[in-house]
C-alpha cells in the first residue's frame, strides 16, 4: 500500500510541524520550533530517510550519528571541542565505509578488459587540489574523490562497449563527469548539503549502454554533463 517510503516520512514531518504550530496558535502548549541546533535535522532527517530506504546504510548511520553529536553540542550537552576532535576522523571514516559498502544502482557484471588500451578501475583524486582526466581506452569501471577539491573527468573520447560504474565521493568538493553521445546515465547515492545535477538527455533503457554512478555527497556536489 505504502511503497514511497521517503514520502511517508516527509508526510509524517510535516504533519507533526503542522500540529506544532497548531498547538502554539491556540495556546495548547509552547514549543519553539526554532530550538538551539535546528539546522541539524537537515543532517538528521535525509539520513533517516535514507535508513528507511536501505541506502548506504552504514553510512547513513555514521551521518545520522554525527547529526545527533552535533544536536547534542548545540543543546550543550556536549563540548564543541570534542566535536572538533571527531570530524577528520569520521569524514575519513565515511569515505572508507562508503568506498567498502558502496550501494549499487544495479549489480552489473563487469568482465575483465586485457588488452593494452584499457586500464581496470582507476582512480581520479582531488584532494586540496585538482584532478583533470581525458579517458581515450576502453573504460569500464573508475573511483573519482574530491575532498576540498575538484575531479574533472571526460568521457567524450571513451570506448565504452558495456555498462560501466563510477563510485564518485565529493566532500566539500566537485565532481564533474562529462559522458559520451549515445550512453544513458542512472545515478544514486547518498547526499548530505550536497547532490549531483543530471544534465544528461537520458535514452530509453535498452537502447544504449549505461554509466551507473553510485555518488556519497557531504557538502559536495556532482554534475553529469
């Protein structure tokens, strides 16, 4: 009956400010919606959301733990020195989870490419810095990170004779993915102060070959161009 699980829990949370506000204009109680840490439920809620749907659930986890941290240090039930501590920890734990238990948008079975022209799974780094890659061999399967920094990867040139996946992580970064004339693009992940901005006319599925790009997004973006 219900299958839009994301809906539901939207549903639910607007209805529950709804009876907030409808509670403080007649007087049933006083509760103040704006309360110290508010802006953390922007972390809090999309991580639930995520939970609920089965994506990228230990990193979800980590997300929605860390937005509880953070309430809890606007609350001043914690130091803000201790969550200063725990954040280069816990982005490098997020990236390492999510690099290990990466949610696929489709289990593609990729076989080995040997011929010289190809290169078995890549990666494209931009960490402080700058990563610019013009692929021209037979591309099957690649990792782009960006943490305050920036990947500009074009697959213009690309051979690609099958279904690829791109696991593309931005934290406090960008990502650009430039794909070839006649392939489709199906992206999913996770994103949190971030997302990806799909530029692509996308093709019936079926007619052409696929790039599947499993995105972790933590004030980051990714365009797919």
């Amino acid at each position: 009956m219900f299958k839009d699980k994301r809906s539901i829990i939207v549903g639910i949370i607007i209805i529950f400010v709804a009876v907030i506000f409808l509670g403080n204009n007649f007087d049933i109680w006083n509760i103040n919606v704006f309360f110290d840490g508010w802006w953390t439920l922007f972390i809090i809620i999309p991580a639930i959301i995520n939970i609920f749907e089965g994506k990228d659930i230990i990193t979800s986890l980590l997300i929605l733990l860390f937005g509880i941290i953070l309430l809890f240090a606007c609350q001043e039930l914690i130091m803000w020195s201790f969550i200063w501590k725990l954040i280069f920890p816990v982005v490098l734990i997020i990236i390492g989870l999510s690099l290990i238990f990466k949610s696929k948008v489709k289990n593609v079975n990729l076989p080995v490419k040997k011929n010289k022209s190809s290169k078995e799974n890549p990666n494209f780094i931009g960490i402080l810095g700058g990563c610019d890659e013009k692929i021209n061999y037979d591309f099957n399967r690649g990792t782009c990170v960006a943490i305050f920094g920036g990947v500009d990867l074009d697959l213009t040139k690309a051979k690609i004779d099958q279904d690829v996946i791109i696991d593309a992580i931005s934290i406090f970064g960008g990502i650009d993915i430039k794909v070839p004339e006649g392939v489709d693009v199906k992206a999913s992940g996770t994103a949190i102060f971030g997302g990806t901005e799909d530029k692509v006319k996308h093709k019936t599925e079926g007619e052409s070959k696929t790039i599947y790009i499993n995105y972790t997004c933590i004030f980051g973006g990714i365009d797919i161009k």
